[in-house]
C-alpha cells in the first residue's frame, strides 16, 4: 500500500563514477513547489578515483568541483536543517543510499533524516505510466542537462503527475 504523499521531497545524487570506487560529487533536493536545494562537493582527499564517461554524463569536472565544491560538512549540516526527521525518497536508493551515507561518514556527521526507495510510495498504476510521463514532463519544463537538482525535480514531478493522474 503507498502512503498518499502528493510532493514528495525527492534527493537525486551525481557521482565520480559508476562502480564502488565512486563517491558523491553533487547532491540535489526537490522540496516545496519552487524550491530546491543543489551543492556542488569539494571531495573528501581520500577520494581519487574518477570516471570521465560519468564526468561526460553530469558535465562536472574535477577542478569544478576543487574550486567550486562545498566542504562535506557543510553540505550534510545543511540537508540536516532542511530535511531534519523526514523521509525523503530517491529513485536510485541502491546507489544513493551509499553515497549520502559515505558523504555523511567522511564529513564526521550524523544523518538526521531517512532516505527510502521512491518505488515503496508508487502504485503499480504509477508505475505503468511513470515512463511516458517522465518524459512529457522534461520535454515541457525544458530540462536538457544531466545535474542532481534538475534530475530530482524531473522525479519529483512525474511523481504528482503520475499520482495526479492515477487517483
């Protein structure tokens, strides 16, 4: 049975890499209507490994993120304040749960909200015309780029459309 949410907050999450040497490098939050919540992050130095298909995919080179990113800390305490105690849902859970949660250990700080599976809050009715949306709904909000805060906005609005649509 899905819970009836009709905007979730959705977290979508770019990475360095495909494999399990790959760690975050931009994290991106879809909340209310019109708000969102993107950080580039300046990698822990203990993170190396890097895979130039996934840096064509997101567009975000490394010297990007060396002079741009933000301190993991100060990433994690900011998703902590804006998300403090709720649920929050991800469309890739398997590989986004890894990442956040090796965000938050390199960062030295506690994670104070859950992140779950956005297929556990989905209807099979849902599900059945999640593709065709999804892709009217980037056609129309004209969202052409690869990044974290785009891609969870595109999610979350082929969620209440999908819902919307299947009521």
């Amino acid at each position: 049975m899905s819970i009836p949410i009709d905007r979730p907050y959705i977290i979508d999450i770019e990475a360095s890499g495909f494999g399990p040497e790959g760690y975050p490098i931009e994290i991106g939050v879809a909340l209310e209507p019109g708000k969102k919540f993107c950080s580039l992050l300046l990698p822990s130095e203990e993170w190396t490994h890097w895979d130039f298909d996934a840096e064509k995919m997101h567009r975000i080179p490394r010297d990007i993120l060396e002079t741009y990113g933000s301190p993991l800390a100060e990433v994690a305490i900011a998703l902590n304040t804006l998300l403090e105690n709720q649920t929050i849902y991800s469309d890739a859970w398997v590989v986004d749960k890894d990442w956040l949660t090796q965000m938050y250990y390199a960062a030295a700080v506690p994670q104070h909200f859950t992140l779950s599976s956005l297929e556990l809050i989905l209807s099979e009715a849902q599900m059945k015309i999640w593709s065709e949306t999804k892709l009217r709904v980037i056609e129309e909000l004209g969202l052409k780029r690869h990044r974290a805060s785009s891609d969870a906005l595109i999610i979350q609005e082929t969620y209440f459309r999908t819902r919307a649509a299947t009521r």
